[in-house]
C-alpha cells in the first residue's frame, strides 16, 4: 500500500512539474506581447520557448534542445540622445561580442530592408562543444532599437535559415497609444 501511495505521488508531483512549466510559459508569452512593441508571427512548424535564461524565444517544434536553432528578438529603448547612431550602437555590441565569445568568423554588412536601414552581423564560433552560427540584425523603429537573433547549430542552421527570415520579415509593429 505504501509503495502505491508513493508511485501516485510521484507521478502527480512529475505531472504537475510540465503543467506548471506549460503554464508559466503562456503567462510570459502574454506578458511579452503586451509589454512590448511589436508582436511575431511564427511559421506554423515553430512554438514560443523559454530559453535558458528563462526568456522568451522561439524554435522549431521538432527540435528537442532549444540550443540547437533559437530565434530571440531585443527591444532597446532609446535613451538620452534619440538621434544616437545605429551604426554606433552596432559596433559597440560587436565589439562587446567579440570580448567575451571566440569568434572563428565574421561579417559586418548593412542593408536597406523593409524597416530601413538594417546591419546585419553574422558570425560562427564553438560552444560546449559544437560549432554554431549567429545571425543578428538590428534596426531603429520609433523610439527603440531591435536586435533580432537568430543562433542555430551550424548542421541545422540552413534548414531553418528561411524560417528565422520569415519570423524577421513578418514582424509586426503595434500602433502607438495617444
């Protein structure tokens, strides 16, 4: 009888573990959107994840370990001087990245997409491991600067590559409260 109470326990507690993560999940994806400026349209084969840091990101459905394909996208107020440089704040973040990651390769380029003028960053680099590559792209949209992140395993990276640009394309910006 003992052994039955114990089993039921443990199964319950092991239950209730995935439900209250499931939920915790939901309530950061709600409280994402509304304290945000934009909202993501996701391709019907990825999900909203918590990643490591217990942020919100998202990967393909069919990939166990979020490490192995994340997308993650930063809104950074504009502070002080709103005329402040894009450029600016794009070469301080590479070089804050190039002082704390091994970067085995690198490209710095800009483009004009449809939010304007857009630097894009891509670098590979080893991480427990295994080899990945980082995608950043980062734009001015009002009063904030976005930093938009794609990292992914460099075996999977090409087969989501279309999906990341997808989630990037397809974002959209709330309209400002009067």
């Amino acid at each position: 009888m003992k052994k039955i109470t114990f089993i039921l326990i443990s199964l319950i507690t092991l239950t209730n573990c995935g439900v209250k993560k499931k939920i915790m999940l939901e309530q950061k994806n709600e409280n994402f959107k509304e304290s945000t400026h934009y909202n993501v349209i996701l391709p019907e084969n990825w999900k909203p994840i918590l990643d490591s840091h217990d942020l919100l990101g998202y990967s393909p459905k069919n990939l166990k370990d979020i490490n192995k394909n994340i997308v993650r996208i930063y809104e950074l107020k504009l502070t002080g001087n709103k005329e402040s440089s894009l450029n600016n704040f794009v070469q301080e973040d590479v070089e804050r990245l190039n002082n704390i990651v091994k970067i085995d390769s690198q490209k710095l380029s800009k483009e004009s997409t449809k939010y304007g003028e857009t630097y894009r960053f891509e670098y590979e680099h080893n991480w427990n491991f295994k080899h990945y590559k980082k995608t950043f792209f980062y734009f001015k949209h009002s009063d904030f600067i976005y930093k938009f992140s794609y990292s992914s395993e460099i075996k999977y990276y090409k087969n989501y590559e279309n999906d990341a640009i997808f989630i990037f394309n397809n974002l959209e910006f709330k309209k400002k409260q009067k």
